[in-house]
C-alpha cells in the first residue's frame, strides 16, 4: 500500500523533481539523490506560515521541518 501525494503545479514548479503519479505509478526522478532542486526566488514569494485552523502539522513539527515531540 503507498500513500500519495499529488502536487499542484506549483509544487512541480518550486520544487523540479518532485516525483509524478501516472496512472497508478510514482514517477521519481533520475537525477542523483532524492533528484529534487528548488527554485528558491519563487520559494521566497511562499514563505511557511502557521496552519489555517490549527492543523495537526504544527503538533508534531517545527516550521523547518524537523520531528519534534507533541
């Protein structure tokens, strides 16, 4: 079983490489590593803010993204 995420194209855009799904397959890049850039002049037109809501995001990590106890 997989979860999956399917990026808007803002996503793919910010981050070359992020991987696809096609037709029930996830497509990773060939590139080196994870295979993912970022395009950090439009990553700076988004920076990360607090959840909408609360959100369970900001209970279990740090706006870096770091893994942090609740």
């Amino acid at each position: 079983m997989q979860e999956e995420n399917h990026f808007p194209a803002l996503v793919h855009e910010m981050l070359p490489g992020t991987a696809e799904i096609r037709k029930g397959f996830m497509y990773c890049s060939q590139r080196p590593g994870l295979g993912i850039d970022i395009n950090e002049e439009m990553a700076a037109k988004y920076p990360m803010t607090e959840p909408r809501n609360g959100g369970a995001y900001g209970t279990d990590r740090a706006p870096d993204g770091t893994v942090v106890a609740p």
